[in-house]
C-alpha cells in the first residue's frame, strides 16, 4: 500500500477521479439540500409575517412611535425617564437622576447617567425599567443595585447606571 502512495501515477489517476465525482455529488446531494433549506427559509419567511402582523395589530402603537422618536431629534434623559417615570406612577421626587455630558468611546457617542429610584415595589420598578429599554433600544442599563427597604415589604431603592449609545 505504501508503494502505490508514493508512485506518481497514483496520484494522476486518484486526482481526475476525485474531481469529476465532485460535480456529480454537487448535481445530486447538494442541489437537494440546497433546495430543502430554500424551502424551509421561505416557510420561516411567511410565518415570520404573519407574526409581524399579529403584533402590528396587538400593538399598532409601535410604529407610532418609532415615528415620533425620529422627528424628534436627540435623546435626553430627563424627559425620557419623565414620561416613563409618569407611565409607571413613579412621582418626580421619587427619583433623583444626574447626567454626565456625552463622550466618544471606542469612536461611538455615549453619554451617561446616574438614576436612583426610592421607594417603589418591584413591579412597578421592573416596569420602569423594561418600558426604558423599550422605547430607547441604544440604552442600556450599565449597572444595577437593588436595596430592599428594612421594614417594608416590599419597598426597594435602586440606584443604576444607564449608558445611551448615539
């Protein structure tokens, strides 16, 4: 076995043969493969529409207001968390926020912000926050500190860190 390895003619014969069973392997088992996953990524097609509609129709607010937040220019933390805050029953002295200005980080636009949120269950703070990265997709929650009240229920603090990349 050894000896036919190493005899170049060997080599001229396996060579061709090898390559032209390549174009008849393409020609049969590819070819259905290949028409089996396009079938399958039209099948996926359809149902993702359909799903695309039924949440259209559930929640037609969606485009609304992707509209309204391109007309309406540049992001700002205080009457983002304002009308969220206002959304969830959180009072304007239920939180405290402290902005930084924005700065380039890795040749992106980020600015960020302090957020301390007192005395809220934690419904109404999972709310809050699930409504803000909702509504804002580049923000993003960087860090986040729960504190349960002594004495309550269920009354928390939470101080976070949001970070919002323009």
């Amino acid at each position: 076995m050894k000896d036919i390895l190493r005899k170049p003619i060997f080599y001229f014969i396996a060579v061709p043969v090898v390559l032209s069973l390549w174009p008849l392997w393409l020609a049969t088992v590819g070819t259905i493969g290949a028409k089996n996953r396009l079938y399958e990524e039209k099948q996926r097609f359809v149902e993702s529409q359909e799903k695309i509609a039924e949440i259209l129709q559930l929640d037609s607010k969606r485009l609304e207001y992707a509209e309204t937040q391109n007309k309406a220019g540049s992001f700002d933390y205080a009457t983002a968390i304002n009308k969220v805050a206002q959304e969830c029953g959180i009072t304007p002295t239920g939180y405290n926020i402290s902005v930084k200005p924005a700065r380039n980080v890795s040749g992106q636009k980020v600015q960020e912000a302090s957020l301390a949120v007192d005395n809220l269950d934690i419904v109404r703070f999972t709310t809050f926050l699930s409504l803000m990265q909702y509504r804002w997709p580049n923000l993003q929650c960087t860090q986040l500190k729960l504190e349960k009240k002594k004495g309550a229920k269920d009354s928390w603090k939470a101080d976070m860190r949001l970070s919002y990349f323009m």
